[in-house]
C-alpha cells in the first residue's frame, strides 16, 4: 500500500516537485524520519510505460501548459510559447535528461570577485564555497552512480564522441573522455547497465541512467515516511498571521482545490515554476509574493550560454547510437578572459533524432538547401555547449498580465535579453566546435541556436546578504524560515557545468540543515 498522510497533519514537510531537486529531498527527508509529502503536478508513469518515440514522448512527459516569452535571445523568435523543455510527471525533468554531471569549478563560485564589476549583470558570489560543497559532490555522485567515481566505470565511447575527439586532439584539446555522466556502465544499486541503445532524451525504459523516478522516490517510499501525490498542482503556499507558511493549496487530478497543512514547504517546481508559485501567493500582507520582501524572486534568470555544431563527414557517423552525451571537452571551462570573455563553457556529444533535427536544426528553414541537408542524418556528428551566462536584473520570469492558465492563475513569462559577454562566449564556441570537426575531416559545419531550455536557474538565488536575493546558503527564505528553495533557482550564477548534479550536491546539505532545524525547533 502506497504511504498516504492525512491533509491535516500539520507536522508534515511539504515538497513541491518530484524532480532532481523535490525527488531528492523527499527521500533524504524521510531517510531521517521526517515524515513528507511530494506534490506533483503529473502523473506518475513507470519506466515500462515510457514510449519510445521522441514525438509521442515529448507529448507523454513535457509540461505543455501555456508558457510565453520575450527578449533577445534566439529562443524568443524560435519557440515563442516554449522557452524551457521541462517534464511534469512523477521523477520530473530527470525522466529525459542526458545524465552529464560536471562540477563546478572553484571560481564559478566567487563569480564577482574574480569576474569583477561587469556591467549589466547583477553578479554575486554564492555564499558558500566550493570546499564546503565537495563532501555533498561526492555523497551526490555515490547515489547517482556517477562513471569516473566511486569505482563506476566509464561508459564506452560511440562514435560521435570519437570523431569529437580525434578533433579536439587535432586542435590541441586534452581533457577529452566520456565525461561524468549518471548512467551505469555496468548494473549498480538495483539498476541495470546501460545497453548503448541512443535516444535517451526520451523516458528510459532500462533505468541504467539515474532519475529520481527510479531511485530516490522508490528508496524514500520503502522508508514508510514518504508518500509521492501525483497530479497535484500546487497554486500557492498559505502563510499564518505570524508570517509562517502552514499550508499549500493545489488542485486534485479532478481539478478541486484542496489545502495539504504544512510544517514546512519546500519548492522544488523548477526555476520557472518555483518563482511563479511564490509571485502567485501573494496576498494583502505580501502583495508582491511571499518570501520577496527583497523584489528578487524571478529576477536573475539564467539557462546558460548553448547552441549546438554539428559536423557533416562524408562517412556514416551514426550519432545517434549510444549515449547522448557521453563525451566531453572541458579545456575551455576554465577562467581565461583573454579569449575576449570572462566565465567558461563545456563541449558535450548530442544527437537528436530525424524529427527533432528537422524542426531544431535550423529553425524556419526550409527548401532544398535544408533538406539536403537533413539528408546527412546518418553522416553527422554533433556538439552542444553549455555555458555560464550572465545573471542580469532584467532577465526574469514574471506573471503574465492577461493570459491565465487552466486554474485561472497567471501564465509565466521568461524574459531573456542575451548579455554581450554570453554572446561573445558563444561566438568563441561556435568556432571551436567548427575547427574540431573540421579537424576531423567534416565537409562542412553547421551552426544550431539554442534549443528551449533545459538547464533553468537563479529565480530565487541565494545571497548572504538578504536585500541581494532570496535564501540563505542553505536554500532558507530570508523573509521565512519554514519556506525552502530546493532547485535550480537556487544558484547566484550559472557557472558552465549541467546543474543536475550541483542540486542533488544541494539539496542533500538542505536536509541535514532541516533535520537541525527541526531538532532545534528553531523553524
Ligand atoms: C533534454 C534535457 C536534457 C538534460 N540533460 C541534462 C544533463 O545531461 N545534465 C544535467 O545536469 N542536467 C540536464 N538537464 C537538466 C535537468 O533535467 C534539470 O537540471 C533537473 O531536472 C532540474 O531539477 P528540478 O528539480 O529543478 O526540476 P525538474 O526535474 O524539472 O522537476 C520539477 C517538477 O516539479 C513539478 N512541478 C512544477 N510546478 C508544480 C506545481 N505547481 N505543482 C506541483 N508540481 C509542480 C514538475 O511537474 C516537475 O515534475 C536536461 C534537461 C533536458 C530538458
């Protein structure tokens, strides 16, 4: 029998999302005996059931609730109603994602001291420090089974990671490999070894790559104090008259409104949704939200510098075969601003499947040049970049003024105005991508735009001091100490590396932080 607290347990944790961050914590939570609950806006849809095919499972898994957004950057003009490719089911968006887990550099951390004053941005140094971080890499690592830790293996190379390499070898690159990456190699922790079959931006049926789906809820739910509620869509947290939040209301898969009581609420809604969850709250005592007594909550919205190159050769590549993302370059992550900018970037392996291709490639394309085209399929290598852009006040999720969502609540928009540095950045990456599979022998390059989102962060970043952000350096509001922040939104900057790993790294500190707060009865 599935766990199941009752909606008046006033002693109860609250986690909102069931994604890397939600899922994690709900399971570290119950670990230590606090009892919780996980509301999840989507169905919970077991790895069996995921469909193998990248339409009919983009449809299966995507949040495709109304979303618009505005700005500079490419995605504005490409994918108006989509700014971010996210999930809303039970395991969230690590039901699709690549597994590539990085970490961050020891510099990415003191973004403002060693970038120093750029204009433009709203720079901060996070308030902890790599050192304090690295025993929660490594406990974050262990659980996802990371290869190159932990005794994990690497995964073996496919062939669109060995044409990335003899490239990047060619122009001079030396940290090149199969990356740290939560896919095991070989079967570990009641999960399967990978079977190298590609497409895995889909669900994975095998479960060889880590998601919360098949780790972390099932483990929490064995402890007996977890319960996981899908199709739940929370529409604002409720706070008492002493300025605690105590409850949440959502509505039910039936669409009524119910109110689940709370001892404490974390929002782990993703960093589009976790700000809309906290300005949708708003009342007559927080007419702007709740826990924004600073006007910080959306503000600094990052989803890092991307694009994707992708090599044509005049030999079959098959890049879709094995692991999407199972190769890295990492020699242009480091801090070298005379390359005309300042921050890093990283080169990881993609490959899309054919419709995806067609419609991501070149977006608006069209004619025979295209086609042509999209007839290397089988020819083609491909690279996408991920780097550290820049946090700037205006680039912001904030609530529609007239479009209203099927609960009659505001619609986000995600504002993005591309600083010149993140264009800079992308310009150098372009070009390096280029030179590495030309030096590979490709007969031609070509440049994608960023696809929509998938990496979303800073909505509610963490600052030391309160007037510059929304939670301290354990994910705590300032205005509230019962309410946490406990994904992406978290981070003060972006640095280069894929987030999933630094918000699992994050979210286990959070609940040994929880746990003493709640022994202490100090929140
Ligand atoms: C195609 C793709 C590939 C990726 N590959 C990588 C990679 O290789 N490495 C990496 O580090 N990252 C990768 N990512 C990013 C990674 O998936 C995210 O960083 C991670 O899942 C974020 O965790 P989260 O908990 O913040 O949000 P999510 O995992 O998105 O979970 C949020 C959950 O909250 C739920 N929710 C939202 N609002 C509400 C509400 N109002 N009520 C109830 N529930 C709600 C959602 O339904 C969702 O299930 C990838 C993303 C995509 C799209």
């Amino acid at each position: 029998m599935p766990n199941r607290f009752s909606q008046q347990d006033d002693t109860l944790a609250v986690v909102i999302g069931s994604g890397a961050g939600g899922g994690t914590l709900g399971h570290e939570l119950a670990k230590k005996g606090i009892r919780t609950v996980i509301l999840e806006a989507g169905p919970r849809i077991e790895a069996h059931e995921h469909l193998d095919d990248e339409v009919a499972s983009h449809e299966q898994l995507s949040w495709l609730d109304q979303r618009t957004t505005s700005g500079t950057w490419s995605v504005a003009k490409n994918y108006p109603n989509s700014p971010a490719w996210l999930c809303k089911a039970v395991g969230g968006t690590t039901l699709r994602w690549a597994g590539c887990c990085p970490r961050f550099l020891a510099h990415e951390f003191r973004a403002r001291d060693v970038y120093g004053e750029m204009a433009g941005t709203s720079l901060l140094n996070w308030p902890l420090q790599l050192d304090e971080l690295e025993p929660y890499y490594d406990r974050a690592e262990d659980k996802m089974g990371v290869t190159g830790t932990h005794g994990v293996p690497m995964l073996r190379a496919n062939n669109n990671q060995r044409i990335m390499a003899v490239g990047a070898k060619r122009i001079g690159y030396r940290d090149v490999s199969t990356g740290a990456m939560a896919i095991n190699p070989v079967p570990r922790d009641g999960r399967p070894g990978s079977i190298y079959d590609g497409f895995c931006y889909q669900g994975i049926r095998s479960n060889a790559r880590w998601s919360t789906l098949n780790a972390e809820i099932p483990k929490g739910e064995a402890t007996g104090k977890l319960e996981v509620r899908e199709r739940c869509h929370v529409l604002r947290i409720e706070a008492d008259t002493a300025g605690k939040v105590n409850g949440v209301i959502y509505a039910d898969r039936d669409g009524v409104h119910q109110r689940q009581r709370a001892r404490l609420v974390c929002l782990a809604g993703n960093a589009i949704e976790t700000p809309r969850i906290l300005l949708n709250s708003c009342d007559s005592r927080f007419p702007d939200g709740l826990a924004n007594s600073s006007g910080q909550v959306g503000k600094n919205y990052m989803r890092h510098v991307s694009g994707t190159v992708f090599g044509i050769f005049d030999q079959p590549v098959r890049m879709y075969r094995g692991n999407v993302m199972a190769g890295q370059i990492k020699d242009e992550h480091h801090f070298q601003p005379k390359r005309g900018f300042v921050g890093g970037y990283l080169f990881e392996t993609i490959a899309l499947g054919p419709t995806f291709l067609a419609l991501q490639m070149q977006p608006g394309a069209w004619g025979r040049r295209f086609t042509a085209d999209l007839e290397t399929y089988e020819r083609m290598a491909g690279m996408w970049i991920t780097g550290e852009d820049m946090p700037r006040p205006g680039n912001a999720v904030t609530l529609h003024p007239d479009q209203k969502d099927q609960f009659g609540l505001p619609i986000p928009n995600v504002h993005v105005d591309d600083h010149p540095n993140d264009l800079a950045m992308q310009k150098h990456a372009y070009l390096q991508g280029s030179r590495v599979y030309e030096a590979a022998g490709a007969v031609r390059t070509i440049h994608t735009p960023s696809y929509p989102s998938g990496h979303n962060m800073g909505t509610c970043r963490m600052s030391e001091r309160p007037e510059e952000g929304v939670c301290n350096k354990w994910g705590q509001t300032h205005d509230i100490s019962n309410l946490f922040i406990s994904d992406g939104s978290l981070f003060t900057t972006s640095g280069a590396p894929n987030p999933t790993l630094t918000i699992v790294a994050l979210v286990i500190r959070q609940s040994e932080y929880i746990a003493e707060q709640l022994n202490k009865l100090s929140i």
